[in-house]
C-alpha cells in the first residue's frame, strides 16, 4: 500500500502547480498526474457534466492503483467531492480558494477572488465564504477566457494582459490587499501578476496546504511511502502534450492518454 501513488486530476494543466508542492513535500511518493485537457476549462460546464468528468478521472486512477486521490481542480472539488467521497473507497483530498487565510490577515477588510463561474457559483465555495466573510468584503471575479490561454501556453500574450486588467482593475478601486487564486492554472500567472498589483497586495493559493493535507493524510492512513528507491513519476494528457511538457520545464516525462 505504502508503495502505491498518489493520483492527481485536474481539467488541465493547471493542477501541476498542487503536483509540484506535493512531488516537493514529498519526494519518495510516487505521482500519477492526469490532465483532462480535451475537456477544459471545467468552470463554465453544468454540475453534472463535472461530477462524469471528475468520475471518468477518478476510475482511471483508481485502476491504476492509486492510494489517495488529489482533486487539483477548484471546480471538481466544489462540484463533485462529495459524491466522490460517497461513492468511492479512497480518500481525497480537495481543494478549495484560500479565502480563511486572507479574511483572517486583511488590512483594508478588502480581498479579491479571481475563480472559475464553477467554483465561484458551487454551494461549497458559498459556504466557505460565508464562513470567513463576517466583516469582510469579498469581491468575486469569474476568470473568463484565462484557463484556455493558459492551456494553449499563451501566458505572456496580449489577450491574457487584457484579461488580467480588467478583472483586476475593479478590485484595486475598491482597495483590496489580497487576491486569492482560485484556480489551480491561475499559480502560473504569479509572475505576472506580481508586476501588475501594487507591492502592498499580496497574492495567495492554495498549493503548499493541499500538500500538507495530503502527507498528514498518508501518515494517519500510515500508508507515507519511506522507501528510498526512485518514485515512478507519471503524467499524462489527452492534449497537447507540448504545453504540458513546457510548463513542467521538460523536467518529467509526459504521456498523451487518450481517455
């Protein structure tokens, strides 16, 4: 069991950035990563649609003989964990916008949050809201057109500059000092983005705590890899692989699945 990998799924590329933390956090862990890239963005598909899509994902990677499952997709956690978790004898792990952590340390009482229409119309995110909101103005920005530019690898285009201006702009008037990722593509931009806000806004994900929240899974489970030999590190895509490798820095090897 011990030996078994983690599965990770997202609608694309963008749940590299959680692969990247947990391959970083845990490096004896074997990973199989799968990239539903033909079916991206997920955000703007209706609950059902995501709750198949994200069923299709999970039972590839339960075939392969994953221990843990790693939902790396904000849309498919707030969408579809619940009846994964239902139906499925795995445990899995989500994600979520990191919306307590900036509540809890906003100056201005202002924090934004850029995210899929999925996620931010999805009754778990509405809860996770409200539970962190008291005193707190949140201003929800839907990433429209983002996620297929990333997947295209256009993230230094003219398109995703116009797209990132606007989206920002009104959260900037209104003051906010923290902007809450909630995509997993949207890690990517970081380096952009940091050169477009004003050095007081500081900018947030989710990345390194779904890391944790898996080893701690792993080590109550008592299933934590300690071999010393190589893990199998697997990723694999039902897209265009190019854009996949490019992001990843050609560092690991990646696989087109048609599935």
């Amino acid at each position: 069991m011990c030996n078994r990998p983690i599965g990770i799924f997202d609608s694309g590329i963008g749940g590299t950035s959680i692969f990247k933390e947990i391959h970083e956090l845990l490096p004896n862990e074997s990973c199989i990563y799968l990239a539903d890239s033909k079916n991206a963005p997920y955000g703007n598909k209706s609950t059902d649609d995501i709750v198949q899509l994200s069923i299709k994902n999970t039972e590839y990677l339960i075939s392969k003989g994953s221990k843990i499952i790693v939902i790396a997709c904000n849309t498919a956690t707030t969408n579809a964990i619940t009846y994964l978790r239902a139906n499925y004898n795995v445990p899995f792990i989500g994600i979520e916008p990191a919306i307590k952590p900036a509540a809890l340390n906003t100056q201005t009482k202002v924090i934004g949050i850029l995210a899929t229409k999925g996620t931010l119309s999805s009754e778990l995110f509405h809860k996770a809201s409200d539970l962190y909101s008291k005193n707190i103005k949140i201003i929800e920005q839907v990433g429209e057109g983002i996620v297929p530019l990333i997947e295209k690898g256009q993230l230094d285009s003219e398109a995703m500059q116009m797209y990132l201006e606007t989206y920002l702009e009104p959260m900037l008037k209104q003051d906010i000092d923290y902007l809450v990722l909630g995509c997993t593509h949207y890690p990517y931009l970081i380096p952009r983005l940091t050169k477009m806000l004003p050095d007081h806004v500081k900018i947030i994900d989710s990345g390194r705590a779904v890391a944790k929240q898996t080893q701690t899974v792993l080590s109550q489970l008592d299933v934590l890899n300690d071999s010393t030999e190589q893990p199998s590190i697997q990723l694999f895509s039902n897209g265009d692989i190019s854009v996949l490798n490019s992001i990843l820095d050609y560092k690991f090897d990646v696989a087109y699945l048609d599935f």
